[in-house]
C-alpha cells in the first residue's frame, strides 16, 4: 500500500500553515496527489445543520465564507504548493461541512486534519468536527496537533495494539509511515487484568506479521487500569521515546446524529502532543 491522493483541510486557524507545509512535503516525497479543501465556517450559534437534517427539516441557508479569508487561505496553499513543485487540486464545498468532508475523504488514501483547539475557533468549522471523519470517513486520518513543533519526518513510530479490528486497520493503513520509519516500538496496550486472549507473548504475532513487510518492530506491554490510564501512558512513553507520530485505532459509534467516542481516542484527541494517525 501507498498513498496516492492526500486531502488536506484548510481554515484560517493559527496553526493551519504548517498543516499544509506538511501536507505539501509528504506529497511531494511519496509523490502524491494533493487536494485543499476549505470548508464554511460556522460562527457560534449558527443552527445545527446535522440535527434538522436528522429531523427530516431543510437545512438553514449556509453563511459563504468571508471572501477575504477564504482568499487567504487558497493563496497560502497555492503558494506552499508551488514551493514544491505540485499541481494541487482546491475544493471549496457550500454545504453540510462534516458531510462534504466525509465524502471527499473517501477519494483519498489519506486524510490531515488539524487537532480541534479550544482558544482558536477556527480550528474547527463545527463541534466534533475531526471525531466525525475518524469515525465516518472510512479513510486514516492524520490529526496535527495545534502546540508543538512538527517533525519533518516520522522517524520513531510508537503504534498502539490491543489487537482489536480498529487497531489492525491502523497497522495496515500506517504501512508506509512504517516502512520509512527508522523505528517502530508497538506499545501493547491492555486494561487492567483482563485476559488479552492474544497469546502467550502477547504483541509477538503483530510482530511478525509486520517483520513480513519488511518492518522491524521492539515490542513492550503496557497495562492500564482505565481507558484515561492507557492513553496517558501512550503519551508518557512518546514523550520518552521522542515519538514522532502515534499510530492507533479510532475508537466509537454513531448514536442520534452525535458520535460517541471511546474513552482513550477522546483522551489523545484532547491531549495529544504529536501527530497521530488514527482509523476506524
């Protein structure tokens, strides 16, 4: 597996540039294909679009986004862009935002996201925002966090394995971070002293299902006693490891038009303090 198209979604946050500059440097190194997508802008208040569409009401017209912002914002990527030499594509959808970026999402092999910041509105068109594409977009997807410097490549790998679907599909759709990597620790992750039921040597057979791609792994367990325990000590041994990227599943379901996330993705999507790569 490699990654061919990368969409990349850009706002006018204050951290939205060097999501980009990212963006534009993995699709100029893979090569891949790169699409911005710049979404409207819900100013707080604005009515719930996806509540009255559950309703079975016809949505409010939605506000255009300011033209002087939505300029600025296609002018930086046009101009990060052309630094690398890329012929990127621009996509400004009028519509429902969470569902316009789901289904662009699927056209691509990877998603960038910027993490939701609490300070910066414009981090986030609309509440749960990033939630929504983990968990419906049906792609990986690459939250950049809003603090911190980003690393120019993902050298040190840490990839959270309880051996659920979630974090199998994560392991295949990080390959090629994997494979690129110059180390890849697998953090076994497990709540309290429930049985694992993987095996004597538990995260032995990830191990060596990715030592058959050409990708060795160190192997360390990891037992929490809660949800909040186990992604805090994810964030713990990064911050040890001078991780670069954390690969995991995306945990949660869909309940009356609202996403409910599991306790440890809810954890590293408020905390986390490198980028992440999460799938559902």
């Amino acid at each position: 597996m490699t990654y061919r198209t990368l969409l990349v979604h850009v706002d006018n946050s204050a951290r939205c540039r060097a999501r980009v500059e990212l963006a534009a440097d993995f699709a100029f190194r893979l090569p891949a294909h790169l699409t911005g997508i710049y979404l409207p802008f819900h100013p707080p208040g604005f009515p719930d679009v996806t509540g009255l569409a559950g309703a079975g009401l016809p949505p409010p017209p939605v506000p255009l986004s300011d033209p002087e912002r939505l300029a600025n914002a296609e002018r930086m990527f046009m101009d990060l862009c052309r630094r690398q030499a890329l012929s990127p594509e621009w996509l400004t959808p009028k519509y429902d935002e969470i569902r316009e970026m789901r289904t662009h999402a699927r056209y691509a092999d990877l998603v960038i996201m910027g993490q939701e910041d609490v300070t910066d509105p414009e981090s986030s068109p609309t509440v749960g925002f990033v939630a929504s594409v983990v968990l419906g977009g049906g792609r990986p997807v690459l939250i950049v966090p809003y603090a911190g410097k980003l690393p120019k490549a993902f050298n040190n790998v840490l990839l959270a394995w309880d051996g659920g679907r979630e974090a199998a599909r994560a392991a295949v759709d990080a390959m090629p971070f994997l494979r690129a990597a110059k180390r890849v620790d697998v953090m076994h992750v497990s709540r309290g002293d429930r049985a694992d039921g993987l095996g004597p040597i538990p995260g032995l057979d990830i191990g060596m299902f990715f030592a058959r791609h050409g990708v060795q792994v160190n192997v360390t367990p990891e037992r929490g006693a809660n949800d909040v325990a186990v992604a805090e000590a994810l964030l713990s041994r990064a911050a040890d490891m001078n991780t670069d990227l954390i690969v995991m599943g995306g945990y949660g379901h869909s309940r009356m038009q609202e996403w409910v996330l599991g306790g440890v993705t809810r954890t590293m999507l408020e905390s986390m303090t490198v980028p992440v790569l999460m799938s559902h």
